[in-house]
C-alpha cells in the first residue's frame, strides 16, 4: 500500500486524526500500536459506558457525515440495555459533491477509525459492525478487507479482543453507486438488501435501525475522531476548535486553488486563510468569486461573505452550512449557470424517485438549467428556479430534495447577473417557442 | 375507550384517540386533507406530501398521514402556505404526467383530476419536454401506462400487503422510477384487479372496461357476486344491458373494496353467444326452439300426468340459484308433485355440522369474525383459491391485529406465509394434523377453525369436540363452493324424510321425471332412466340440457332479484342488473309450469313473487326470520340454523375444488376466466401439478 | 450458477456476516462482485441471487434498476469513468470528457465495437482535491489531463 499522500500536507494544519499519515506503512497494526494506537481502546476498557459518552459529549465533537448533530448525544440515545442486538454502522458512502477524506481516513489510518468503533461499541454494548463503503472505492473495500483480516489474527478484532474480554465483529458491505444511500436510512434499507429509499422517522435509527435493531451510525471521519478523545480527554479535544465546535476536521479543498487538497484543519479556521494560505491561493491571480463550504448541498457563498471562521455555527448564521468538509472554490471566471446545471444534474440523478416534489423537482430544474445552458433561457427563467426550488425546499421525505434546492436558490439569489448575462448573450433566447 | 387527546384543527376544538394519525382524525372531522399515497389499511408512505399541512410551533410544514394527533397541537390545513404546498406538488406531479384525461379511462373518476380541480395551479409553467413510455399489457386483464402514474405505491401494497400475492415492484430511480411486474414484461397473479381498482388514476387499467364506456354514461348496479359462497358485494356497471365492468368502490357489504377475479370480471358469461334465449324442445336426437307457452303446455302436461299416476319424479336445484327459488321449487316439489326425491350437489356437510352444533350460540363463525378473530384454524381447504374473501379477512387480520394463522392442508398454500404452524397431512390425515396443533390452539385467546369437505360425517363431529375440548371460544365456517350452496341447503333441496339423493336419482331405472334447475348432474354421471323425462333450467345447453325433452332458458344471478346466503350464513340482497332476451327467472319459470298445471297447484304453492316468497321463507324457514331493513339497505343478516336435530341424509358430500379461475358451470363461459393464463391452475398452489384442479 | 472459487468463498463469508434470517442483506453486494465476473446483471444472475438471498427474483430485479453501478448490459473490458461532477468540472473534467469521447469514439455508457473500452460519465466519485478524476475499472487516476488519459487507454491496450 503506497503511503505517498495525494497531496503535499500544508504547516499550518493541526494534524491529529492525520498525524500517522505518510508515516511508513501507517495502515498497518503494527505502526498503529508503535504511535499511541488502542490506548484510548484501554482506557475505555477501564470506564464505564456513561463516561466514554461524557467523554465525547465534552469533545463537542459534532458529526462529520454532513448534519453536525452532536455526537455525544447521539450516542446516548441508543438504549444500550435493550434486549435486542445492538449494531454499528458506519457510513463510508462519501459521496457528496467535494467530498474526499473518508477515502483517506480508511486508506491511511484504518486502526484509527477501527479503535473509534470499538470504543463505541462498548459504549453500546454492541458487538457487531457494519462498514458501508460506496461501490466506487472497491480498492478501499479489498484494503479493508485486508485490514480487518490482520486485526481479526492479531486479536484486535473477533472475540477477547487485547484481552479486554470485548468481542466485536466488524464486516464490509458494498454500495453499488446511490449517492442516496448515504443517507443514514436509506442506507440501512440499502443495507438490508433493498433499493435506498429513506425510512420514515421516528422511530429513529439509534431505535429501530438495522434489522429493526438499535443502530449507531455515525461517519468514517467521526469515528476517527474517537480515540484521540477518549485519550487525550473530550475537553482537549474540544479546546482545538471554538466553543460547541469541538476538535479539527479534515477540509477537502478542490476548484480553483494552487494546492487543492484533503487539509486537517481546527473547527473556526478562516475560511480565507484555509484558501489563500493552505491551499495556496488561486491560480492565476483571479479574483474569488465564490465559495461552497461543505459540499455541494450548502448553500453557496459570494467572495465577500468568505470572511468568517470555519464552525457550524458561524455558517448557519450566515444561511449555509459546514457540511461535509469539501471546500469548494471557484473564481471569477466560473459560469453560474454551468455550475448550477451541473449541481443539478447531480440531484436529478440521485434522487431516488420515492417523493414527488424531489423526484419531479430536480427533473424539471434541470430541464431548465439545460435549456437555460443551450441558450434558450427566458427572463422568467430566474424567478422559476428558485420558485420551484422553495417548492421543494422543506417538503421532501428526506434532506435530498433540500440538498437540492438551497444551492440552487442560493445561486439564482446570489448571481442572477450571471443568468441575465447569458440572456443578452443568446440571441436565440427570445425566439424559442415551446 | 383509549385515552383522547384535545387538538384544534383549523380554529375548531376536536377531540380524538391517541396516536390516531391526524389526517384520520381531520377526516373524522369533517376536514379534507388531500392524499394520494395514504390509504387506510396498508402501510404508511409518506411519499407524495399532498397532505402536507401547517402545525404550529413546528418550523416545517408537516406530514399529515404519519402524524400522530397530540394533545394541544394546533393545526391548520387550508392556510396560505399549506393552498401554495399543495399546489405546488400537483405542478411537480403534472410535469410528467401526460395529461391525456380526454382518451383515458379514469376521466371523470380520477383522484389526480379531482385533485388538480380542488387544489390545483390552473396552468402549469412546465415547457419542457416529458418522459415517455408506452403502454404495456401486463395480462389480459391488466394494462400499464406508465406516464401516467404518480408512484403512490398503492397497488404494490394491496398486491403484496392485501393479496398476499407480491407480483408488483418497483424498477429504476429518481424521475424514471416505474412500477413493473413480477415477470419482466408479464404478470402472473391472481388477477384479482385490485391494483387496478386501487390505482388513483389511469395508470392501471382493465383490459375488459377500457376504451368501453365512461363512468358517467353507466347505471351502477350493487349486487352479489354469483361465483364462489363468500358472497362479494360487487358493484356491476351497467351500460345498455351489458355488464362493463365490476368492482366495489364505495366499499358496500360484507367484503369492503375486495373481489377477487371472478367477482371483479366473471360476469361476461351473462353475455356468451351460447346463452339459451328460447325454451327448446327435443325433436329425435336434435333440438328446436318452440314457444313458452308450448314448451310450458308439454312440461306442465307430464307432471300433472306423472303426478296422477303415482310416478317418480326427481329434482334437483341448485347451488347459484336464489334462496326464493330454492325454497319455491323444493315446495313445488314436495307439495305439489309429491315427492322427496330432492337434492342439489352439496360441497360441504351441513347436514353433520347443523346436527352436531344444534341448539348451540356463537358457533358460527361471521365473515367479519375472520378479521377480528385471535386465531385462525383452515382444515382442508386451498382458503386464498377457493374462498378469497376469507383469505383476504384473514390476511388483514394478520396485518391489522396480529391474528395467528395456522394451516393444515394438503399441500403448500398461501396461509403458509403467515402461518404461525403448517402441518401438511394426507387425505384422512386432517384430525391427526389439527390434534398435532393442541397445544398452541389451547393457547390462543379465541379461535375460528374452517374446514372444508375432507371434513364431514364422524370427522367432523370429532373435529367439533377437539374444539369443544380446547377450553378456548372456537366459532365454525363449514365451507362449501358456490354463490347460494348454504341457502340451497337451508331452503331444504336436500332428500330428507327418505327422499332419493342426487346419486340416487341418476341411477333409479324407474324415474319418470327429472327436473334440473340450474345444475349440471350429467356431466359426471349418466342417467340410468332411458324413459325419464327430463326437464332443465339453464342458461346454457349443458351435458344435462343436451339429455332433456324440454330446456327453460334461465336467468342468470346478475338478471334477477332474490336473496343468497353464503358460506358464513349470512343472507344479502341481489339486485337485477340486466336483462337478456328470452331468458326468465327460475321462479318465474316454475311459477308459469304451476299456472299451466292449473289453479290447484297455484294454491298450493303460491304466488312467485322474490317479496312474498321472502316473508314466507322468514316465517317458516329455521333461524331465517332476518332482519328486513338490513339487507334491504345492502347488508347482510346472519342465520341462526342451529335449532332442532337433523337427520343424516343419504348421497355424498364433495367440493368440485375450484379454483381462483373457475366456479361450477359459469367459469366455462366466461372468456375472461379462460384468458389469463393462471386459468384454471389447480388448487395447493399452482406450482404444484397432480393439484385437485377443476372440476366443473 | 457458479462462480469462481474466490468468489463463491467470499459470498459464504458474505451470508454469514448478516444476522440470522437476514439474508437479503448480500443482494446488493452480491450483484456487484458477481457483474464482475459475470460482465451483466442477467436474468440467470437475478434468480440466482434471489436464490442465495431467499427473496422473489423481482426484489433483486428492483435493486438492478436503481444502483447505477450495476448494469444490464455489458460493459467494455475496460470501464472508463470520467468525473465531470463540479471540482472535476472546474478543473477540465468536461473538456476531459469531451476528449475521452472523441479518444475512444464512443459516447456515455456505450461500448466500442470490440468490446474493449466503454465510457460513462460519473458523478462526483471522491477524487475532489486531485481532480479532473478518472476510474478505469476500479483503478482511481487523479490529476488527468488529455495526454495522461491518451496514455492510461493506450496502455491498457497493450496490456490487452
Ligand atoms: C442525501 C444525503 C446524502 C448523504 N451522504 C452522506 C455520505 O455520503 N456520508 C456520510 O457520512 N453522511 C452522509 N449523509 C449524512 C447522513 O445522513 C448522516 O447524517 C451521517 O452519516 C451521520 O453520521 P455523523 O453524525 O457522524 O455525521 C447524507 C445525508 C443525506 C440527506
Ligand atoms: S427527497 Fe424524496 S425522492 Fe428525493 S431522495 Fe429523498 S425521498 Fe427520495
Ligand atoms: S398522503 Fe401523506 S405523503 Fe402521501
């Protein structure tokens, strides 16, 4: 397994989920235990299930999958005394637009994200896992596969595991290509062998998830982050990033900057630095033009609202969204039009057709956006986008048709000129006849 | 009385039981939340957010069909934002929907239509191109239009949830999402149509009513089904009489929307060019057609002179035929001819199970009993194929109350799958199989057990006293096959008082006569009689028809008003739907034979009108004094028979084991039943070959 | 229907990681190590996942239709997907694209005449920081340009 990174790391990241990265065969047991790997695994042997969750509740650890929901208190609503099994599962789908840290997580430091379910298991009570990894990355299921194999011989997986008297058993599961499935609860109906349609909720997953069991789900990233908390202690963690924003999170950085790349970076960075300084500014000397923070379901940010800390609370305030960490960065040149069509084009092809407004909606959008792209936009196109998007908006079974609508109607909002300009420009515009 | 809460809808106070979802609560109420994906019965989908609606205190607009009502919820359903939601998803729904209501079949009946009318945006902004899919066939019954489906995943759910049978999924994501058969490009079901009943526009269609007529250019006539003796209230639609299509939409009767095959589509035999519209007369080995009153001259003319000299007649009913006809004819024969040779094909032993439950209350299993029961015991019977109505009860009760099935049976059947215990057992097996389940039964809170003709005689009473000896409430089905099986038995077309049998009849050298109404004994057997003269009312020239001197053109169930009971006892209401040339009533048919043999036999059996027949049958007829406002209203009365021994009869007891796609004599002349390709499949699953099949 | 012993040792190890009675859950999984080296999702292959599943065939034909990973027909011996999703996009990944078209003469998710190369245009696949991305069958490449891509398809071709 090559250990030569993607991409040059930068100075100023805080590296602690990624500091073994690059290290000599760093996705192996051996390196792991050589660098502080299963202390926190120890260390939670000795605590009791209430505290390993106080632990994380004091990380302000917040879920990196794409929600920010506190984790802590997810952990605590699953009834760890339920008579019923109890199952992990962990969403390795990473298929949100901009999004590509999962993949490094997994390839560079398994036993780490490995360790952060076992310490949840016991927390639970649970001795089954489920890791879901989109179908794409079949080399990440052949090296986990791997990975799990070394960790069952050498203890560290099965039963007894480093002689704790914990059994756990962790198992790869296959996507197939369903962006939808990323969904916590599709992903449990995918789980189960069916097509990924969302589950109604309540009951909610930590309930009735898996097999109608308790289930844990929280991301690659997220579980990642569990043993350096539970070793080094939820405040410490949590003092990396700004209040109720605990810890450092991987940024994928990708578009138009010099040095695009997976950066671990404290909760409350600036967003500016993170572009001109770690990711080394834009090429060209172009001028920014805009920003998604978190993947292409935030709601897009114009040059002059990049100013600000990277936290959850920060970008809600200001009417987007952290996301999934994938920072995407776009310069003056950028066409609106293209980058909505093309966000959209997305949604209309993962929707997965269960509900009418988002199964509809992100169809009849992109009819639009394409015909809009083709040259034959009129001007109550603009109005029309965003109408339609807020028809969507907050009316879908799950968060996909929202996932689809916010950027849209943030782009239409935020660069209708854009959609003027191409107006003027296409002379055939005002002669379509539909 | 569970506990209430106290919420407000649309400023008024109401009050409703915990957990009731809102949109069941607003509807209690009065108030409409639209829907097209919610359906009372199947499981919740929360898919199409038409019944979106405002509740105060929550930021997004909720789902009216999965929220639980909660005390002091405050909820507004015809607020400025809910109009502008609603509107807005009929839009998204329209933009693929080919709205080409002038050539569909669903016009004028459609949920879509009436939704776009109430709620809807008058013109669409949608410029863009739609999706297009052609048509396919899926089965002779069973048309899809894709385009023209709005994915509420009903009829996948009344297929898998309701039918048991799973034969609908869903292929493809996002805007290409469609709804396919289990077989690629085919169905193979049961063909009950409940899918296309269900379907809320005209995505689903009938390969029999398409393109016929419009709902609003159709009399809709509610009846019986005349098939099989769970007694479907169907609802027949009427257009110049002709029947065009059947279905029981509005829910009437004892079955709710429910009709399998035969009930939803069995009715084209009433239309067979084969139909009898002339009495005829045989003339050497071939027939003609001769005039009533001839053919009523000659009929009436051998009974008055059989009957003078002492002969023998026999008669034999029927098991379609009304309950007024039943009892005219077994008086006709007993009082006015004479005799006690009467019978009819009798597919279940009442006589034993009437005797062995006399004088008993609550034994006899109600067909809303099936659904409320806490467990369900089927003897010997394929129940999915040869009582679909109970099935479908049990089914629901399944899913509705966690009801505990068990099965015994020859061989696999649809109860199997949600059987709590299937014991297969041999023919003669059955007690052996039923004791093997004891301790289970013993434990359940109360118990239905139906068995079917396997069970009769001693084994039946021995199958009672296990009952009896369970110490648990048990109520009995015994099930028999056709429309008015139950009723023919109760009018007494049975040889009591030592009349010959059926069997007995066809093999007595010496009969003189043999009047068939209805039935069809020579297909099985032969008349042993070379000089009898035989009668027969029909609507067909069958194998027993082809042997007479004289054949009535009869009417069929669908022309004629009367009573049935079915197999649970419970007597309805038919209603005329058409009438077709030449064709009369049974009764009619008897009442001109006993006009013809003169005033004396008028007295005797009176006159032949379905009313005063009825009055007559509640006065005298055991446990039939019903309640006349109820059927009359299209309900169904029980029937309390059990007062009073009754002695064993001679002749046999058997089921002819039709199937889903057959029933006695009429499957034979319905095309629609012929063309599906399951027809006639054969009875413990179709799979199975060596099955009992069909035997009419 | 067989498969190769790696794979029908991996599909026991498969069924026996779920829950007891819950063998639907390798359906999806099952497709699509098996499409490897079945090279479709046939009929044949339906029923015999349904088989090892114990499910109806039509509920593993309903999960054929809505993965886009698992496919009907078959593909090219080589499966080459270009991202053109938006860090890709803004990047090249379409002009990318539009050059693998032209490269191979092929358009999305057709197949060249000798059943060598097919060409699908991908959404975001996970390569955002190292884009334009391309996946040749499973095999990520990052940072493609035209040349590279003339590259990595000529050099398959040798390998064939
Ligand atoms: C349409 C959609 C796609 C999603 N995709 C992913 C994904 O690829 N990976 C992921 O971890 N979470 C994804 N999520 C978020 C999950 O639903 C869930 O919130 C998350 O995995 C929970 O883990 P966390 O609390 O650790 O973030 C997605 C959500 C939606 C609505
Ligand atoms: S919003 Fe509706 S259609 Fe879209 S993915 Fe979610 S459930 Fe499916
Ligand atoms: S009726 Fe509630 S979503 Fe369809």
């Amino acid at each position: 397994m090559p250990t030569k990174l993607y991409n040059e790391p930068s100075p100023l990241e805080t590296r602690v989920l990624s500091k073994r990265f690059g290290l000599a065969d760093s996705h192996t047991l051996d390196v792991y235990l050589a660098n502080d790997g299963f202390k926190a695994f120890l260390k939670a042997h000795e605590m009791t299930p209430a505290q390993i969750i106080d632990e994380v509740k004091a990380s302000a650890l917040r879920g990196r999958g794409g929600a920010g929901f506190p984790t802590g208190l997810k952990w605590s609503f699953v009834p760890r005394t339920s008579p019923k099994p109890k199952y992990i599962v962990i969403n390795a789908d990473e298929s949100e637009p901009g999004t590509c840290k999962d993949r490094l997580l997994m390839e560079y430091d398994p036993y780490q994200m490995i360790e952060g379910i076992l310490i949840a298991g016991m927390a639970m009570d649970s001795h089954k896992g489920y890791l879901y990894i989109r179908g794409e990355y079949r080399y990440l299921l052949d090296h986990m596969d791997k990975v799990i194999a070394e960790a069952y011989s050498r203890g560290y997986l099965g039963k007894n595991i480093a002689g704790t008297g914990f059994d756990f058993d962790l198992y790869t599961h296959s996507g197939a290509g369903a962006y939808e499935c990323g969904e916590e609860t599709a992903l449990l109906d995918s789980l189960e062998g069916k097509r990924g349609i969302p589950r109604m909720k309540p009951p909610f997953p930590a309930v009735a998830g898996a097999w109608a069991s308790p289930t844990l789900l929280n991301n690659v990233e997220t579980f990642s982050s569990i043993p350096v908390i539970i070793r080094d202690g939820g405040p410490a963690f949590a003092a990396l990033g700004t209040p109720k924003n605990g810890g450092t999170r991987l940024v994928c950085i990708s578009g138009h900057v010099n040095k695009p790349g997976v950066y671990e970076l404290p909760l409350g960075f600036p967003m500016l630095k993170a572009i001109y300084e770690v990711a080394g500014g834009i090429p060209g000397g172009k001028k920014l033009k805009a920003v998604v923070p978190g993947g292409s379901s935030c709601p897009i940010l114009k040059a002059d609202e990049c100013d600000i800390p990277m936290d959850y609370d920060t970008l809600a305030k200001i009417g987007s969204m952290l996301g999934s960490g994938g920072m995407v960065v776009l310069d003056e040149t950028t066409d609106m039009v293209k980058f909505a069509l093309r966000i959209m084009r997305f949604y209309a092809h993962e929707s997965c057709g269960w509900c009418i407004p988002c199964r509809e909606g992100t169809t009849w959008l992109r009819k639009i956006l394409q015909r809009f792209d083709d040259g034959g936009g009129r001007h109550d196109d603009v109005a029309l986008l965003g109408e339609l998007s807020k028809n969507m908006l907050g009316r879908t079974f799950c968060a996909l048709g929202d996932a689809a609508a916010m950027p849209t109607i943030s782009i239409v909002d935020k660069f209708a000129a854009d959609f003027e300009k191409r107006l003027a420009g296409s002379a055939k515009s005002q002669l379509v006849v539909v | 009385m569970a506990e209430t809460v106290k919420l407000t809808i649309n400023g008024s106070p109401i009050e409703a039981e915990k957990g009731t979802l809102l949109i069941e609560a607003a509807r209690a109420n009065g108030i409409e939340i639209p829907s097209f994906c919610y359906y009372e019965g199947l499981t919740l989908q929360a898919a199409c957010r038409m019944c979106l609606v405002e509740v105060e205190k929550t930021p997004k607009l909720q789902v009216g069909c999965t929220l639980p009502v909660a005390e002091g919820m405050v909820v507004h359903t015809e607020s400025e934002v809910v109009r502008q939601a609603r509107k807005g998803t009929l839009e998204f729904l329209l933009t693929n929907h080919p709205l080409d209501c002038p050539v569909c079949d669903k016009g004028g009946e459609c949920e879509l239509q009436d939704m776009v009318f109430r709620y809807g945006a008058g013109e669409s902004r949608f410029t863009e191109r739609k999706q297009h899919v052609d048509e396919q066939q899926w089965s002779p019954v069973v048309f899809f239009d894709a385009p023209r489906c709005i994915l509420c995943y009903r009829c996948v759910r009344v297929c898998n949830e309701g039918m048991g049978v799973n034969a609908l999924g869903v292929a493809n994501r996002g805007v290409i999402a469609e709804i396919v058969p289990n077989h690629h490009d085919h169905l193979e079901c049961d063909e009950c149509g409940a899918c296309i009943d269900i379907c809320p526009v005209g995505a689903l269609t009938s390969g029999i009513y398409r393109y016929q007529t419009r709902p609003w250019e159709m009399n809709h006539v509610g009846t019986i089904c005349t098939h099989c003796a769970d007694g479907c209230r169907t609802t027949l639609g009427v257009r110049n009489e002709k029947i065009i299509r059947g279905n029981n939409r509005d829910s009437s009767g004892i079955n709710g929307e429910f009709l399998c095959i035969k009930g939803r589509y069995g009715f084209d035999f009433t239309e067979h060019p084969e139909r009898l519209q002339s009495p005829m007369a045989r003339v050497g080995d071939g027939f003609e057609p001769v005039s009533w009153s001839k053919a009523l001259e000659i009929v009436a003319g051998k009974f008055a002179a059989v009957k003078k000299r002492a002969g023998r007649f026999g008669v034999i009913g029927s098991s379609h035929t009304t309950n007024e006809e039943n009892y005219f004819l077994q008086k006709f024969a007993r009082q006015a001819l004479g005799t006690k040779n009467i019978d009819h094909h009798r597919s279940g032993d009442l006589t034993t199970f009437v005797d062995a439950l006399t004088d008993r209350a609550n034994v006899l299993a109600s067909t809303a009993d099936l659904y409320t029961a806490k467990a369900v015991l089927v003897v010997a019977s394929d129940l999915s194929q040869q009582h679909p109505l109970l099935a479908n009860q049990i089914r629901a009760n399944v899913r509705h109350h966690n009801a505990h099935v068990y099965a015994v049976t020859a061989g696999p059947v649809r109860e199997d799958q949600q059987a709590t215990a299937s014991v297969r057992v041999q023919k003669g097996g059955e007690l052996a199989g039923v004791e093997s389940l004891r301790g289970k039964l013993a434990a359940e809170g109360d118990l239905v057990i139906l068995f079917g003709d396997a069970i009769q005689g001693e084994s039946l009473r021995k199958l009672i006293a296990f009952g009896d000896s369970l110490g648990v409430p048990v109520k009995y089905v015994c099930l028999v096959d056709y429309s008015n099986s139950r009723g023919a038995f109760d009018m007494g077309l049975i040889p009591r008082e030592g009349g010959m049998s059926r069997e007995q009849m066809l093999a007595a050298a010496d009969l003189d006569v043999l009047w068939v109404v209805g039935a069809n004994p020579l297909k099985s057997a032969a008349l042993a009689a070379k000089g009898a003269f035989v009668v027969v009312q029909d609507l067909f020239m069958t194998e027993t028809a082809k042997r007479a001197d004289i054949v009535f053109p009869a009417a069929s169930a669908y022309e004629k008003s009367g009573t049935v009971t079915n197999v649970c006892g419970e007597v309805q209401k038919l209603k005329a739907a058409i009438k077709v040339m030449g064709a009369k009533t049974d009764l009619e048919i008897f009442g001109l034979i006993a006009k013809e043999m003169g005033p004396e036999v008028v007295k005797t059996v009176g006159i032949w009108s379905p009313d005063k027949v009825f009055e007559e049958i509640r006065k005298t007829v055991h446990g039939y004094d019903i309640s006349v406002p109820v059927i009359a209203t299209g309900g169904a009365a029980p029937t309390m028979p059990l007062n009073g021994r009754v002695a064993a009869l001679p002749g046999t007891v058997a089921s002819a084991g039709d199937t889903l796609f057959t029933s006695g004599t009429l499957s034979r002349y319905s095309k629609i039943l012929n063309s599906v390709m399951e027809s006639p499949g054969g009875l413990y699953s179709v799979k199975e070959s060596g099955g009992k099949g069909s035997a009419s | 229907m067989n498969f190769s012993p790696q794979l029908e040792q991996r599909f026991a190890k498969m069924l026996e990681s779920y829950p007891e009675g819950r063998k639907r859950s390798a359906v999806v999984p099952m497709l699509i190590y098996a499409q490897d080296e079945t090279g479709a999702i046939t009929e044949e292959l339906i029923a015999e996942v349904a088989k090892r599943c114990e499910v109806a065939p039509l509920q593993v034909d309903e999960v054929v239709g809505y993965y886009s990973m698992l496919h009907r027909k078959p593909l090219g011996k080589y499966h080459v997907q270009v991202c053109t999703n938006i860090s890709c996009m803004l990047v090249g990944g379409t002009e990318l694209y539009e050059h693998a078209k032209k490269k191979l003469g092929i358009g999305h998710k057709q197949v060249t005449s000798d059943g060598q190369f097919s060409l699908e245009e991908v959404e975001c696949m996970g390569a955002c920081s190292w884009a334009p991305a391309v996946e040749i069958n499973y095999d990520f490449h990052h940072h493609v340009t035209p040349e590279r891509l003339d590259q990595l398809i000529e050099a398959v071709r040798k390998r064939s």
